[in-house]
C-alpha cells in the first residue's frame, strides 16, 4: 500500500457506497463488517492507501484496491474497491468483495 499520511491532520473525505457495495455489506458477517468499516474510516483520511488500479477514463478520478485487516471471527480478508475525488472531496466505494 502507498503511504499518503499528512504529517498534519486534515478534513476527512466524504465517503459514497454504491448499491453493489451496501448489498455486499449486508451479506458479511459482524467481524467482516467491522473489519471494512475501520478501512473506510481510514480512507476518509488517507484515501490513496490503496493500490492505484490503472486504466480509469476519467482524469480527475482515482481508482483504487485496498484489502482489510483479518476480521475478527473468520480472519478473512475483505477487498475494497473504491474511487477518490478529490475536487468533490469524497471517496466512492464501488465494490466490496468478499470471499475465496
């Protein structure tokens, strides 16, 4: 993962869940969901944690992977796929992807 941490606190990004990602939400299990819910805080704040995904067609979005720590209760780890904006300061959850 890249490391954009400010060295100096700023104002979080407003964070977007698509549909595809709230109904994948819905199907985790209490661990697995808390899992994803502490890396979205975190890309609130430090939004290119991701691994950039290359081939976007809009030039003033950013396209990235991230992954969870394990979940608590299966030790799973959960992908997130997710887009920055920064103009519109917010970042926009497309998918969440759980599973083998």
């Amino acid at each position: 993962m890249t490391d954009d941490q400010p060295t100096e606190p700023r104002e979080p990004l407003h964070v977007f869940l698509s549909d595809a990602a709230e109904a994948a939400l819905a199907q985790l299990r209490p661990g697995e969901l808390d899992a994803v819910e502490k890396l979205v805080e975190r890309l609130a704040l430090y939004p290119r944690l991701g691994i950039p995904v290359p081939g976007g067609t809009d030039p003033e979005v950013d396209d990235y992977t991230a992954r969870t720590d394990p979940a608590a209760d299966t030790g799973d780890r959960i992908s997130v796929v997710y887009r920055v904006h920064e103009q519109m300061k917010s970042v926009f959850v497309t998918w969440v992807i759980a599973g083998p």
